[in-house]
C-alpha cells in the first residue's frame, strides 16, 4: 500500500518550491524578443537551464522537463491516491488514443506520447498490440473500456474524432468516479465539463451534433444547453443567473464576430488555478497542494504560448491577452 506524507510537511516543501515560479517574469517576456526571453527563461532555471537547451527553438525541451519534475512531485507529495490518480491519469488516456490510433494506421506512435502516467507506456503497448486488456481493466476498467470501444469504432467507421470522443468521455467519467468524495476535485471537473460542453454546443452544426459529443456529470443538462441554440439574446438571457453568465457571452461574441472561442478557451483552462487564487491565503488542507500544481501546470502552458507568439512575431499585447491567469 502507497504511503502518503503529512500534508503540513508538503505545505513547507510547496513554501520553498514556489520561490522557484516564474510569477511576473512571464508578462517580462513578452516584452522581449525570442532571443532575449529565451535568455531570461534560461537565467531563470527553468527546465534545467542551458544544460536542457542552447537555441530558442528547443524551449519545448525546457517545458518537457519541467513537466517530467512536477510528475515526480505529484507522484511523491500527492495528499492520497485520489489525487495522484486524478492528476496522472489523463496521460494515460491520451497514449492509449495515441497508441490505438497508431495501431490502426501502422504507423509509430512515438511523439504522439506523452510521458507515463500511472500506466507505464511499454505495458499500454503490450494490452493493445495484443488486443488484451484483462490485466488494464483490473487498474483502469475506464480506460479498458475505451480501447476496447475505440478499436471497434475503427474497425467500423473509422474516425479520429470518434475515437478522441470515446476516450475524452470515458476519461470524464472516471475522473468523475475519483472525485465523488473530493467536494474541491468534484467542483473543478464540473466546471471544467460544464465550460466543455458549452464550447462544443457553441461549435456544433446542430442540436443532435452537440448531444452526440456531450461529456456527462456536469451541473448543466443537455436540456438546460439546447436554449444555446436560441438566438443570442435569449442563450445570453437563459445563462444569465448561472456561473457560466459570462463565458457564454464570450463565446456567442465569437460566434457572432466569427473569431476563434480562444478567450472562453482561456477562461476554463485557467479556471483551476483562478479558483484558488481567490482565496489563496485561506486554503485547506490538499489545496494547496492543488494550487502549486495547477500553477505549475499553467506556467508551462503561459511559456509555450509565449515562445509559439513571439516566434511567431505577434506583439506584446496579443501575446500578453492568451496568457492564463497564473
């Protein structure tokens, strides 16, 4: 059995590790040039520094590392299994689709993978090239499931979409099973499959398209998400009391302006770490465990979207308003 450390002990860890953040720094960068943020960020340690990387065009190999150090953290700190589990497993899902994908085509599944998650990649490999997944339903019946139904899928309609569907939403629904006594983990998947499943309505052609790509276990009920298929005023004045008030006006702007939904986009993926912000002097228990990972996490994210634009040779203030809220 899985041995788990004081929580008080984790919070000093945390105390000394977030000195380490790259906090103001990033909104810095965006200030520079690739060069010279490149610079910065190798001053700052990030990623191991000049011993993980030498060219601007290598920052992915800085984000790498720092992804595989908060993985050894979250496998050593995590307050219970629950969250270990929650926070690893969604590698897990994505190399098995990457890898059943793979299979299909013929093709190496190589840098389609992710890291291990709490599944090692080589034993994934061995369950679905041999197409048995007895032992992996004895760890992950989810996960089990959903290769067993994506390989079927292929074999009768072959659909990449339909097979990111199939592992997209069995992953939902064990995240959802880990949480169920985890009022805080509950809270953020809700919010996260709520902001989903109101994006994908928003995007969808039809009523039927957006039922057929609904994630379960959310507060909102595909009823309550149909009325996105009024015209604007009443979507706005139907989510009007609720919490998602706002994110649906930013996406029925985009909608209407035919922009790209990458500020709602902006908002769910920062709703992690924005949940805590505001009361981040006041957190209890696992959360700040929670906090300092999804920190972490959102400050690889904000140091991608950094190097993709100024490579790219946007300005500061395009690149400073894709930025999550860190």
């Amino acid at each position: 059995m899985a041995s788990f450390l004081d929580t008080a002990y984790t919070n000093g860890v945390i105390a000394v590790r977030e000195k380490h953040l790259l906090k103001d720094k990033i909104s810095r960068f965006c200030e520079l040039s690739a060069e010279e943020a490149f610079r910065a960020l190798l001053e700052s340690g990030f990623g191991g520094g000049a011993e993980t990387a030498v060219s601007v065009y290598d920052y992915e190999k800085l984000i790498l590392q720092e992804e595989e150090k908060l993985d050894a953290f979250i496998r050593e700190y995590a307050p219970s299994e629950t969250e270990r589990a929650y926070l690893l497993s969604p590698k897990d899902f994505h190399n098995a689709k990457a890898l059943v994908k793979a299979k299909y085509l013929n093709v190496d599944a190589g840098r389609m993978l992710a890291d291990d998650g709490l599944i090692p990649v080589a034993e994934l490999t061995a369950c679905i090239d041999a197409n048995d997944y007895t032992d992996l339903a004895k760890k992950n019946a989810y996960l089990a499931d959903a290769c067993i139904n994506a390989t079927e899928s292929l074999q009768e309609t072959p659909s990449g979409a339909k097979v990111g569907e199939i592992f997209e939403k069995a992953l939902y629904s064990y995240l959802f099973a880990l949480s169920k006594r985890k009022a805080v983990l509950k809270k953020l998947l809700q919010a996260k499959i709520d902001m989903t499943n109101i994006l994908t309505a928003f995007r969808s052609v039809n009523e039927q398209t957006a039922k057929d790509k609904y994630l379960p276990f959310g507060t909102l009920k595909e009823t309550e998400l149909a009325r996105l298929f009024d015209d604007g005023a009443n979507a706005e004045k139907a989510f009007g009391e609720t919490p998602y008030a706002e994110f649906v006006k930013l996406c029925l702007h985009a909608k209407e302006q035919g922009l790209p939904m990458s500020q709602a986009e902006k908002l769910r993926d920062g709703y992690d770490v924005a949940f805590f912000a505001k009361r981040k002097y006041d957190l209890q228990k696992t959360e700040p465990f929670l906090y300092y990972v999804y920190r972490r996490k959102t400050e690889q994210a904000n140091v991608r979207i950094v190097f993709v634009c100024l490579l790219a040779g946007q300005s500061e203030q395009e690149i400073k308003g894709r930025l999550r809220v860190w």
